[in-house]
C-alpha cells in the first residue's frame, strides 16, 4: 500500500493535511501545511498539531518494518522536545535504523512479536528544528493499521 493509502485509513488526520512521501533508505517524510485547522490561540502550529505530524511519521516507518498487513503497531511510549515556534509548513521525517530493523524483523519472524523505536525530526521552512522525537512502537500479529 502506498503512504497516501495509510494516510487516508486514519480519519482523525483529514484536518492535517498530511502530505507523505518515502525518501531513498526507507525514510518517511510529511509535510503539514499551515493551515488553521493546526494552529494554537496565537496563530502558531499547535504542540498536538506538531505532535501528530511527527507520530504518523514515525508510525509509517516503524509499520513499514515488517511487510505487508502481517503487523499492526502500538504506540507504547515516546520522548518528544519542542525546540522552537512552528510558524509555517512543518515537515516531518522519521526513520528506523537499518540494524534496529532487522533485529526487528528477526524477532517478530520468530516469535511474532517485536518493538521498534523510530527517531524523528521536524522542521520549519527555513530547515530550522522545531522537534526532536523517539516513538517506541510495538509491532504484533494482525492487520495493519497506524
């Protein structure tokens, strides 16, 4: 399934307007245009705006670990730090390190299970950092679904 198709089975991203692509090695990029739908009292990107854009980032990588619907992935647990204002687009880019990703493969292959964790990194128009996140996922038998 393409990125766009994920996307459009989440309905809770619709007033985000999320924008995917999936860069060379597997990375995942977003962009979320500026737009009221995401921005806070001030006129600025919401922290939950901003949150959600680097978390569907990060889900696309980690369920893109193991191929086809034959996971679906947990969110258990992330560390995030806001590093300045967003006042733009927002362009989010997650990835999962080659190596955590085969160790991932190999666990759920054997065992049908597996955690993965996928580092994530938005940025302004300018190229600037906005936020920096660690998502920890847990992979499990099923249909997928991020």
């Amino acid at each position: 399934m393409d990125l766009a198709g994920i996307l459009d089975r989440i309905p809770y991203l619709r007033v985000h307007h999320l924008e995917a692509r999936e860069d060379p090695g597997g990375a995942v990029t977003l962009r979320m245009p500026l737009s009221e739908t995401v921005t806070n009292h001030v006129g600025i990107v919401h922290a939950g705006a901003l949150f959600t854009a680097a978390e569907t980032a990060a889900g696309v990588a980690a369920w893109r670990v193991i191929a086809g619907d034959r996971a679906f992935v947990l969110l258990r647990g992330a560390t995030v730090r806001y590093t300045r204002r967003a006042e733009g687009d927002v362009v989010a880019r997650a990835s999962v390190d080659s190596a955590i990703a085969g160790v991932a493969r190999g666990a759920f292959d054997e065992a049908g299970r597996a955690d993965v964790t996928v580092e994530v990194n938005a940025t302004d128009p300018a190229g600037e950092t906005v936020f920096e996140g660690s998502f920890d996922y847990a992979l499990r038998p099923g249909r997928a679904s991020t």
